[in-house]
C-alpha cells in the first residue's frame, strides 16, 4: 500500500477557498456596486440546488430500502434548506430596480431560466418537459444530466412503490414513468392515500412531509416570483424568458397533486 504523501488539509485547501473566491467576476463598467451580490447569491443558489439533488438521491434510495425513519430526517434536511432558500430573496430584494439596471445589459443571454439544476429537481420531483432538454448545448454535462434525470422514476415513484411494500394495493401502472407524462390526479392513488391517513399514522406522516416539501417548493417559487416583479416589473427576463409572467404561471401548481386532493376527504 503506498504511503499518502499529500500535505495536510488545512481549512483553505479543504474548501478550495482560493477557487472559491476567484469565482465572482463581475462584468459592468467599475464594476457596479451591487453585481456582486447578485453573483454570489445565485451562485449560492447554485450550490443549495447541487445539494438539494444530492439529498432528494437519498431520499429515495432510503425509500427503496425501506428506511422510512432516515428517508423523513432527510425530508426534514431539505425542507430547511428550502427555507434557506427562500430567506436569501430577502437579500436579493435590497437589491432596488435601478440599482439592478445598472449592470442587467451586461447579463447579455444569461437567465436563471437556464438553470439545469433546477431543471434537475423538477425532472426528479415529476415535473419532466422535453425543451428544457433541448435548450442545453449537445454533449454537454448539463444535457447529459437532463436526459438521465428524465428517464428515471421520480420522488413519487419511489413513494407509491415503498407504499406497494406496505401491503398498499398500488397499481402497477403507477411505478414506472412514462415519456412527456407529468403526475397527473388518480382516484386509485386518492383511495389509498385516504386508507393511509385513517389507518396508519407513521406512513401518514410521511405524506404530510411530502405535502410540506411540495408548499415549500410553491412558497419559494411565489417569492421568486414576486422578487422578480418587484425588480424588473413586467420586462422581459434575460435569455429569451418573459420574466416575471412565466414565473407566475409556475405557481400554485402542485407536484403532488393526489396528496392535496384528498385534504376534503379526511
């Protein structure tokens, strides 16, 4: 066995601090004061999203070994990074309008709309669309990812199959996803899930984990929406996007969609 002879990690080369910081390069004119905020809270952003996706691939492997316990204390984990989430708009929004035109034409074709991480946690959560496939450069990591992610079984997948476990009569249709399907309302699905709630308290628990990560999903794009409407109104978003209306009509559009219908049932 040969001898590790790297030097120690010390707290800089551990966290790649030089990297790091090298990373915010701002490009208006001086530069503009505020185009550093703006970098590094999406480029936080960024960062939440890797983690979200890498704690959202435990989520359902726990799942899939019926570790329901771990798989809820993960829930838990995301749950509070989306509130993390939402608390930094409140940073972006001291950011005023005029202070953000300052250097927006500097932002050139570049939107969040772009995002693949993001695009990744709505793939993984059910919310699967071809063109935001097509908008990543061919034979890149970003398509790559896109393309795996939608072809793979969804958070709910991994939910009513852990429920088939439980002695629950899922139908088999219901496990595997099928190509341009979003999670659509079932009665079947609905019928179960009222078994659940009546009958069996720690399953029940879990949906009501899933109905907290779904408003919580809602409530970040709400705010994101608004704190885009408060800065640039009703302009076009950069990229090609439209802004603030595109993102109002993401709202309100639940990713489990069974768990709310039933609520009038219980």
């Amino acid at each position: 066995m040969s001898e590790d002879t790297s030097p120690a990690a010390t707290y800089g080369s551990y966290l790649k601090i030089e990297e790091l910081l090298s990373l915010q390069q701002p490009r208006s004119a001086g530069p503009e004061h505020d185009e550093m905020l703006f970098i590094i809270i999406h480029q936080v952003y960024e960062l939440w999203f890797k983690e979200l996706l890498h704690e959202f691939d435990r989520v359902m492997r726990l799942l899939e070994e019926d570790e329901l316990h771990r798989a809820q204390h993960t829930l838990k984990r995301i749950l509070t990074i989306l509130k993390v989430m939402v608390a930094q708009l409140d940073i972006l929004e001291t950011m005023t309008p005029l202070e953000f035109l300052s250097f927006r034409e500097r932002l050139d074709a570049a939107s969040g709309f772009q995002s693949d991480q993001f695009r990744q946690i709505e793939f993984l959560l059910g919310l699967k669309a071809e063109q935001a496939i097509r908008r990543m450069p061919e034979g890149g990591r970003a398509r790559a990812a896109l393309e795996r992610r939608y072809h793979e079984p969804t958070l709910w997948h991994a939910f009513l199959r852990y429920l088939s476990r439980e002695r629950y009569d899922v139908p088999q249709s219901h496990f595997e996803p099928k190509a341009n399907a979003l999670v659509e309302p079932s009665p079947e699905i609905q019928q179960i899930l009222v078994e659940v709630y009546h009958r069996d308290v720690k399953n029940a628990e879990l949906c009501e984990r899933l109905v907290d990560l779904d408003e919580g999903l809602q409530e970040w794009r709400y705010r994101h929406a608004k704190m885009v409407e408060r800065t640039i109104g009703t302009r076009s978003g950069t990229g090609g996007s439209s802004g603030a209306a595109y993102l109002r009509e993401t709202v309100g559009h639940p990713i489990f969609p069974d768990l709310w219908a039933i609520r009038s049932r219980l």
